[in-house]
C-alpha cells in the first residue's frame, strides 16, 4: 500500500475526533472480490457494448434477452464471490458507530453478506427484480445461476400477476435514484462533520455530488482510490490504496 503512514495516522486521528460519518462506496469496494468494475472492460457477448449503453431502459426493450443475460451473468459472479477484508472492516466498524451511514452505489450485495445492516443502495440491487409493468417485486427461480463466462442470452422470467417481463431492480442511466435512498443520503452527506469515500470514479451523478456537498458543509473527506478520480482535488486525504488494503488498517479499533 502506497499510503504514507503519516497520512493514514491523521486520517484515523479524523476519524477519531468525527461525530457523524459516512461511508461511501462504489465499484473499486467490490473489485477485490473479483466483481468486475463499470471501467473494466466488457467481455464476452458484451465486449462491444460500453456498459453505459447496456444499463439502460431502451437497451432491455430492444433486447431483453441479451441484457438479461448480462445481469444474470453479473448476479453469477457475484454470488461466486466473497466479502473482503475491506467490506468486513466496514461492518465492525458500523457495529461500533451506529450513528454512520452506509451508501453505495453497488447494486451487489458484498456489503450486507459483510455484515453492514441499512446500506442504502443508490443505484438499487441486482437482486431485487420487479416487472416491468406493474412493478410487482418478481423472485429468482435458482438462488445461484451458474452462468458461463462469456455469458449467454436469456429469456427473462415473467411477473406472476399480469405477465410482464421481470426487469433488473437497479438503477438504469436516465432513470431517477429511489427517493427515499436519495434523501437519506444527501441530507447524511449535508450533516457529517467526515466521510469516507471508497472506490468510485466520482463520474456518475447524482452520485457523484455527495463527496462535494459533504465538503461544502464543512465536513472532512478521507479518499481511498488506487487511481486519481476528480475526488482528489477536494479530498483533505487521499488514500492512494486498495480497499481491501487500506480499510482494515484505517478504521480498527476505530
Ligand atoms: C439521472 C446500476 C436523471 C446499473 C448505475 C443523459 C440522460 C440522463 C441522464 C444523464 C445523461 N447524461 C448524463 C446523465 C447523468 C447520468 C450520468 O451521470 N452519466 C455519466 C455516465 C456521465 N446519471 C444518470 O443517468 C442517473 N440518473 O441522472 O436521472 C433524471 C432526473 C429526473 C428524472 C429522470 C431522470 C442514474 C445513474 C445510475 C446508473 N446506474 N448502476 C448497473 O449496475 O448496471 S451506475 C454504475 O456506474 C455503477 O452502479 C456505478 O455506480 C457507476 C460507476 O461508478 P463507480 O462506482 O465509481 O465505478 P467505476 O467503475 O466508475 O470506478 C471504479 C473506481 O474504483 C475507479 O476509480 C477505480 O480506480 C477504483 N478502484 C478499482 N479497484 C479498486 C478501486 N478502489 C479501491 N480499491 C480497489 N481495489
Ligand atoms: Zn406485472
């Protein structure tokens, strides 16, 4: 970890002297338990789409099957995976500090299999499908679909009360953040005197805004990121480390 120690000395000295804490997440908390990031390359049937251009409402409705796929694909991958070291630092670290907040912009589920209880899920879940249609919640006929790596297309399950198609429970680019998810954030984000932000390329908005708003009112931001995001010029700490690295030391005995 290229973190100097002086640094993560006075980032654990913040944390220490910090009343009210978020922690926020995106895809870099989940890389290191070999869940694929929005800026690693696509593979297999989707090497040719930007995932950008297959996480949307009109990329389902023109092909359902190969979008589908993608998701079943990604819910595979990541029921084939573990929490790690950083997502379990978190949890105790939650445990101990009741009053922090956990947001992510995951749609996985590393962090609550961790431990974390009322993560709130900006961009939602892959494991909450609904209909299309109606909304009505659908279910998943096997808990763990064995997907083969390049992926395949797939027909997706019907809902049960009038038929429609079963789409994603997430959070499609041109489509608004849950509300109420969105309100805690932002009113968490506004009132923390430090927040923690973990693993985001600080790119997708509304999202993206949280680190500057908790900034704007007063509060301290602790980055870690291997890579430099636009976060780094308003970051009092820039953490230049992975997660599964950095979390473990900067947070125990919190
Ligand atoms: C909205 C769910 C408006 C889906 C996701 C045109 C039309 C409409 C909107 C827009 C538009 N143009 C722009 C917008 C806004 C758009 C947007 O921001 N686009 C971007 C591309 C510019 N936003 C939206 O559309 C949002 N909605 O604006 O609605 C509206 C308002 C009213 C009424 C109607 C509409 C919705 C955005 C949500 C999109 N859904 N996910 C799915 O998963 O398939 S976002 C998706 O991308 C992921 O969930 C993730 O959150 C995001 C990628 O961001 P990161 O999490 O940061 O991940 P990334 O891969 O980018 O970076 C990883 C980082 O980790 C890197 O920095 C890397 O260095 C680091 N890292 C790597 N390894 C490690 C590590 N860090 C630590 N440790 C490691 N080991
Ligand atoms: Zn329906």
């Amino acid at each position: 970890m290229n973190t100097s120690s002086s640094s993560l000395t006075q980032a654990q000295k913040a944390i220490q002297a910090a009343r009210s804490i978020v922690i926020f997440t995106g895809a870099g908390m989940s890389a290191e338990s070999g869940v694929p990031t929005f800026r690693d390359a696509m593979t297999g049937l989707w090497a040719r789409f930007p995932a950008e251009a297959l996480a949307t409402y009109d990329a389902y409705i023109r092909d359902p099957e190969l979008v589908w796929g993608w998701y079943e694909w990604r819910r595979s991958k990541i029921l084939g995976t573990m929490p790690h070291a950083g997502h379990c630092a978190i949890a105790e670290f939650s445990q101990r500090h009741e009053s922090a907040v956990l947001v992510t912009q995951n749609v996985d589920n590393l962090h609550e299999r961790a431990g974390s209880a009322d993560v709130l899920h900006l961009h939602g879940s892959l494991f909450a499908p609904r209909c299309i249609d109606c909304s009505q919640p659908g279910a998943f006929s096997d808990e763990h679909p064995q997907e083969p790596e390049g992926g395949r297309r797939i027909a997706p399950p019907r809902c049960k009360s009038c038929n429609g198609l079963l789409r994603p429970g997430v959070v499609w680019f041109g489509e608004s953040l849950p509300q109420k998810e969105w309100q805690h954030a932002k009113v968490a984000a506004e009132k923390c005197d430090l927040m923690i932000c973990i693993g985001t390329s600080g790119l997708v908005y509304p999202a993206a805004g949280l680190p500057a708003t908790a900034v704007r009112n007063g509060a301290t931001l602790i980055q870690i990121n291997p890579d430099e995001t636009p976060l780094n010029a308003i970051a009092h700490f820039n953490l230049h480390g992975s997660a599964r690295n950095v979390l473990p030391k900067l947070l125990r005995n919190r």
